[in-house]
C-alpha cells in the first residue's frame, strides 16, 4: 500500500504570502513612499518586530480594541512580549533608549514593515498587515502638522490615488480630554441600556471609544453626541486654528470631523484620517491616519517632548492604486539548442547581466518551440539562440520576440543589439493581421 500523502500545511489565516508578479507592486510603492518622505528629511529607522508587551499596554491603552483584543502577546522565558500592532510605540522606545533628544533638537523619523493585529480578516483588513509611518519628535506644531497632513496628501496623489479625504479634528491636551470625557460620560449615561455591549463597558473605562464603535446600536448616541470642539482650551483652539489657515494657505483639501477619534489613546490635539473612495477599496478605506502624542515620550520615562505622526496601510494603498505593472522587467531569454551549446550560453548570460541586464538561461534545453513558450510566458521581448553552427563561427541569433524580427551577429555586438531591440517599439498589428 502507498505511504499516506504528507498533510499539506498553510499560511496562517489573515497572513499572506506576496508572489512575484505582485511584489513589483509593492517595490513601486515602497520607492515613491521612500522618495516622498526622503525629500522630506525624514530618516530610517529599524526597530525589532517584538517588544515588551507593557510598551504597547501603557501607549496604545487599556480598553482599546488593539490591546484588548488583537495583540499577539505571549510569554518567553518569563518575559511577557508582544509582536508589534503597530510602529509609534517600538519608535518611542528607541527614541527614549538612545536619547536621541539630546542629539537632536527635532527627529524625524520614518518606518516601515509588518504589523499584527488578530482582527477578523475581510478585504483591505489582515492580521499581518504593512505600515510605512513617519514620526516627528521635538515639535509643538502647528507647522508640522500642517506639513505632514500636505505630504501625506501629495503622497497619495504621486501614487495616482484619486478621490481622498482627508478629515482632521482636536482632541485637545490632557485637561481638554478629561473635561471631554465627563461631558460625554453624561451624554452616554441615559443612553446605556440602548448600547452595544462593547460600548456600555466602556462609558466607565475609556468613553471615548464609544464614538469609535461600528456597531449599528451605537449609531444614535454617536450622532448627537456633543462635539469636543466645543470644550477645547484656550490653547488647544489656537493651536487648531492654526493648524487649519496653513492648511487653508496650502490649498490641502479637509474637512472638519469632531467625532474622529480612532482606535489609539495616546493622541491629544491634532488627529487626522485620509479615506479613500476608489479602486479595489472595499469598506476598509482608512487608507492612513495619525496625530499628535505630545504626552507619550514622558509617560514612557522619556523627555517631555511634543510629538506627531502617521501610518499609512500599504495593502490599501495597493488596493486604491491604478495597476501600472509593465514587462519592464521581463528577462532576456538564452536558448541553446544541444549540449555543447549549454555552456556558451552560460558565457553569453553571464555577459548580459554583467551589462545589467536581466538574464534566464534556459540551460535546461528542449526543442526550440518549448524555450520560446517560456519566454512568452516570461512576457521576454528578446531570445538569444545559439547551437552547434553558431558556436563553430562565433556568432548569436537575436530574435525579436514582438516583430519575429532575427538577426545574426558576432557575440561581441550581442549586449548593444538586445539593448537596441528592447528598446524599440512594438510595432502596432496592421489590420487584418492576427496578434
Ligand atoms: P492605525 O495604526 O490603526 O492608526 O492604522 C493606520 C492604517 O493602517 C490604517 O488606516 C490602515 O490603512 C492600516 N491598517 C490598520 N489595521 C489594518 C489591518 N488589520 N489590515 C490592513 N491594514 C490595516
């Protein structure tokens, strides 16, 4: 009897894999972002995917979806640890670790990697998901407020994303946030019994949650809450108003939302969302948000700096783009036909790439018909062929895969003859004429 199949294993569920074909994508993503945010004088910074789980308990809060629900904490050698939900938190540490406050008057930081979140997965949500996020320590604002909301706007534009949102709102400093949260405390209390179930919890533990809440039954009570525009202080309004005429001096299109909050405790003033309409996005279309987190530095044991930020979702980003994806990149294809001709034509490739070009050898072999099947299947533009005859009198033939165009030439001609059928047009069929 035959040996039982070994049992296939999967990715975790909510966790993808990117295959070639897709991976560009991501490559023509991460380089705009990189270049957008480089111009900027932002910096990289690499921080380790797992941290101590109090790091994330004491920023993100108590009550919040993220730390309640999502975090995927465990314990190693009695150290509690945690594999990051999400960058602020991992950037603050290091900040504070390396005291970079006493290098730098202000620090601009940029990040960019995995995140995990247990949420139930749909369209545009996954449990491994990708931020690219900026932090910028050591400033009040409300300038780089201002500048960061305009780059994040102009970074979605260079990625061709039409039709984004942008919704701003204060939630004021500490004082404002607690005066807030009594008036909201006696708004929501008479409507308790008309609440999810999530949301009546948290009336007692972090009543600004409920203002986050999808949940159909909480709907009403958000609607007619009473807005935290009205309760800011003197300064929290100055700095807001401030926030908005540079915006408005920018020509940055906003829109005012006082019942943003999102999911996050530590920010205070300023906080921002981009949403995205079009593309692939489905109901998930938080393309980005961020704020201000001027008292996190200090309650993590840092300096009492002011600080501001941002993470951008790079699979919505994907989702919301146009699909721009060219052959570029397609490979020269090398064809030998025979034995002999398999070792030249790992000179010839060799050749090619050490000109900068991308090669596949197909030393394997075959019949000439099942190599060109591959390089249509590559989408190459150009193969090399070379057997006996063409060894014995030092030559190639390039063929133009899209005109069917051959020439035979002296390998010393090869790399400027492929050069200059890569870069010729395509000529367009003539009517009448198959593909
Ligand atoms: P947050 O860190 O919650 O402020 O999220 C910032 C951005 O990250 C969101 O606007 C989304 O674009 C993205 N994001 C957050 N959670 C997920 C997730 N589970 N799956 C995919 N993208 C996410």
């Amino acid at each position: 009897m035959a040996a039982p199949r070994p049992q296939q294993l999967h990715a975790v569920k909510g966790m993808n894999d990117i295959l070639p074909g897709e991976v560009e994508r991501w490559h023509a993503l991460e380089a705009v972002v990189r270049d957008v945010v480089r111009t900027h004088g932002y910096r990289e910074i690499r921080t380790p995917l797992i941290e101590p789980t109090p790091l994330f308990v004491r920023s993100i809060g108590e009550g919040t979806d993220v730390v309640d629900k999502e975090m995927y904490s465990f314990v190693f050698h009695d150290e509690p640890l945690t594999v990051r939900p999400e960058g602020t938190a991992s950037v603050v540490r290091a900040y504070i670790e390396h005291a970079l406050h006493t290098k730098e008057p202000v620090s601009r930081l940029f990040y960019e990697g995995p995140m995990f979140r247990g949420e139930r997965p749909a369209r545009g949500r996954t449990r491994q998901f990708h931020q690219a996020g900026c932090e910028v320590l050591g400033d009040p604002g409300p300038g780089i407020d201002a500048e960061m909301i305009d780059m994040i706007v102009g970074l979605y534009r260079r990625l061709g994303v039409k039709d984004v949102e942008v919704l701003v709102n204060s939630l004021g400093g500490k004082g404002t946030k607690a005066r807030y949260r009594d008036v909201l405390v006696a708004h929501l209390e008479p409507l308790r019994s008309t609440l999810s179930d999530d949301s009546q919890r948290r009336i007692g533990m972090n009543p600004l949650r409920v203002l986050d809440s999808k949940h159909p039954k909480d709907q009403e009570a958000i609607a007619s809450a009473p807005s935290i525009l009205d309760v800011l202080d003197d300064e929290d309004k100055k700095h807001f108003d401030g926030l908005r005429a540079l915006l408005d001096q920018l020509g940055t299109p906003y829109k005012v939302e006082p019942r943003l909050v999102r999911g996050l405790d530590y920010y205070a003033r300023t906080l921002f969302e981009v949403r995205g309409h079009g593309g692939e996005l489905g109901a998930q279309n938080a393309l980005c948000g961020g704020g201000r987190y001027d008292g996190l530095p200090e309650e993590l044991g840092g300096p009492p700096v002011p600080a501001i930020g941002f993470a951008m979702g790079l699979e919505r980003a994907l989702l919301a783009m146009p699909d721009t994806r060219t052959n570029a990149d397609a490979p020269v294809l090398i064809a030998p036909l025979g034995d002999r001709a398999i070792a030249r034509a790992l000179v010839v490739a060799r050749t090619l790439r050490d000109a900068g070009l991308t090669t596949i050898c197909e030393s394997r072999g075959g019949t000439m018909k099942a190599m060109l099947r591959r390089a249509n299947a590559f989408g190459s533009r150009v193969a090399v062929v070379l057997g006996d005859s063409e060894i014995d009198r030092g030559v190639v033939q390039v063929k133009d895969l899209a005109s069917h165009a051959q020439q035979e030439l002296p390998e010393s001609e090869l790399v400027s003859a492929v050069r200059g059928v890569l870069a010729s047009p395509v000529a367009a069929p003539k009517t009448g004429e198959g593909p």
